[in-house]
C-alpha cells in the first residue's frame, strides 16, 4: 500500500473511531442523568412520545425514549446501571415507592428488548395480589436482591444475545402508549 493510501485508511478509521465514541459519549451521559428522571411512562393518550404530551404528563421524559433509540448500542451501559440504587425523583406508582436509577435502566432495556422473564430471573412468583410491584417490592428489599438480579439478568442476555431478532413494531414494552414506537420495533427472542 502507498504511504498516501495507508495514512488516509488511518485518518478515516481514527474519524470513525471518534464518531463511535461520541455517539457512545452522548448516550452515557444520557444514561447518567437518569437520575434526574421525574416522569416514567406508564400510561399516555399521546401518538408521539417525543413530542411534548398535551393530552397527558404520563409519557415519561423525553431523554428516557431517546436513551432507548440506542437500541442495542446502548444495552451494556443499561446492564451495568441497574446496579445503580441511587434514588430518583419518578415515583414509581406500581409499588408506592421512588423508582431508583437502576430501575428506570431496567425499563428502558426491557423497551429495547422486550418480553424479558424478569420475574423468573428475580426468583419469585407473580403475585395475584400484589402483581408487578413484588418486583420492584424484591428488587429494592435488599442490594443483595439487585445483585442476584442484574447476574442473572446479564447471564440471561449472554446467552441468548444471538437469538435475538428485530421485530418492526409500535408495540409498547412497559407502557400503554401508542402511536409510533421511537425505535419503530424491538428486539425479541427467536421463536423455534
């Protein structure tokens, strides 16, 4: 290879390498300011949960639904942050409790890769009852339950990472909300 040719194959892989790694900058920082979350979706009458809500406050805040336009760029950066239990400002209306930082990371994992058996992961039954919020009730009881829960999590996700397929959908993971889906799908498990 001439000099010429191989300093231009070195400029362009260093200006991908920087376009990566900004990208990958962006959604980090993103990702951190998951603390100052004070609006988790749970139900909206909205058609674009990037638009401001006029019809309701219950769509989740915005940067929420952009974290999750990282798709799977952005899954191991989830992974780790649901070990974070630093209180947020979002309440969490299933389990009458704040939801913490890791919580709201796991949600947006399970809107980017949906039908998680995160109940089966935990180790407990659905409750009747109680029903999603002895969960988050066994998720926060203890940080011993979150480490047990994140280990399995990514042992789950490690083993079936190449299983996984893009489905185009509008469907909605954790939320009631309709209209077009910020990713325009999700990921889901291979069905045999």
């Amino acid at each position: 290879m001439s000099t010429i040719v191989l300093k231009y194959v070195l400029t362009l892989s260093i200006l991908l390498g920087t376009q990566i790694s900004l990208a990958q900058n962006v959604y980090e920082r993103k990702i951190d300011s998951l603390q100052f979350t004070t609006n988790v979706a749970s139900s909206c009458r909205s058609t674009n949960v990037l638009e401001e809500c006029e019809l309701c406050s219950s769509c989740g805040d915005v940067f929420f639904w952009e974290i999750i336009q990282g798709k799977d760029s952005v899954i191991p950066l989830l992974l780790d942050k649901i070990m974070d239990s630093t209180l947020s400002y979002a309440p969490n209306n299933y389990a009458a409790m704040q939801f913490r930082v890791g919580d709201i990371a796991l949600l947006a994992f399970q809107e980017i890769i949906h039908h998680i058996p995160t109940l089966t992961l935990a180790g407990i039954e659905f409750s009747s009852t109680e029903a999603y919020s002895v969960f988050w009730k066994h998720l926060n009881h203890s940080y011993e339950n979150r480490v047990h829960f994140v280990t399995a999590l990514k042992q789950w996700h490690m083993a079936n990472k190449e299983n996984f397929i893009w489905v185009s959908s509008n469907a909605f993971e954790i939320c009631d909300c309709s209209g077009p889906h910020p990713n325009g799908g999700h990921y889901a498990l291979k069905k045999d």
